[in-house]
C-alpha cells in the first residue's frame, strides 16, 4: 500500500515536472482553470459542527500546480496530506488523500456553481461493498469553506455523510 500511495505521488508529480521541463510554457499552471481551487489555500481552523476538530493549512507547491494540504487533528492522533491538481488531458481537478490510518481517497471533478466537486471510481471494498466517495468543497460567502465527504457502499443508490467540516481561517 505504501508502495502504491509514493508510486502514485511520483508518476503525478514527474507527469506535471515532465510537461513543465518540454518548454510548452513559461508558466505551465496560470491559467484560470488552475485558480479555481484557490478559495481552499489559507491556514485554518476545522469545526464539526460547533466544535474544533483541527488544523489544515492549504498551500500551493510544485510553480502553483499542485495544492498540499496538510491535516492535523486535535480529538485524536490522526493526520494526512492531500495533493489537489488540475489535469490537463483530462480537463479535470483531481484530489488525492493519504491519512496516517493508511486511507486513501481519490477522486476528481470539476468547479461549478460556486463548488468544487468531486467523485471516485466504484471500488469493492474487503465486505464486498460497491464503494463511491464524494466530496464537495463550498466556497462560502463569508470566507469559510465547507468540505462535505460522503460515501456509498450500494454503488451510488445512497450516501452517508463521513465528514461535514467547516474551514475557518486562523486569526
């Protein structure tokens, strides 16, 4: 598993290095497709609900083509990163979660209607489950963002909200 997660992260990472390295641009990420993640990078506080869950800070790596996020909980020992890129071929954004519990999540999607939203390919988990995630990112007018994570385990029939948590940013 681990050896998949640093394969993926290499093959993404070289892609992106690959094309900017072939001279098609001085800036291979400036565009506005590239932007649209933006409202997400900050330094921020994480509610569910009323309460304080933890930290993330947001930040733009690699000349701006990739968004890092970096999760610290405070009502346990978890963490992760997230990588966030636009794909070109695809004309897609696509999101990749690696947690300290050894989950991962990958999904992709695309910004619209004030929201940046995201599905994963149908997987079968170790029950035999037909497992979908979703997440949407809310650009909210006061500044917040809302991340929504909901998964089905019935192949997309239903959802179950995983994780509904409120960015704030740190004062």
């Amino acid at each position: 598993m681990k050896f998949r997660i640093a394969f993926s992260i290499l093959i993404m990472v070289a892609g992106i290095s690959g094309f900017s390295q072939s001279g098609n641009s001085a800036c291979p990420c400036c565009g506005d497709e590239y932007k649209q993640f933006d409202f997400w990078i900050g330094d921020w506080v994480v509610y569910n609900k009323a309460d304080m869950v933890g930290f993330s800070k947001v930040t733009k790596i690699e000349n701006d083509c990739i968004l890092r996020e970096n999760w610290k909980s405070v009502v346990s020992s978890h963490s992760g990163s997230s990588y966030n890129f636009y794909d070109r071929n695809l004309k897609k954004w696509k999101h990749h979660w690696i947690g300290s519990d050894g989950n991962v999540v990958e999904v992709k999607g695309e910004f619209r209607d004030h929201k940046m939203a995201m599905i994963g390919d149908e997987y079968r988990d170790e029950k035999g489950n037909r497992i979908i995630n979703k997440m949407t990112w809310f650009v909210n007018s006061d500044g917040t963002v809302r991340q929504l994570w909901e998964q089905s385990k019935d192949g997309g029939l239903a959802y179950i909200v995983l994780w509904d948590g409120l960015y704030r940013r740190r004062k």
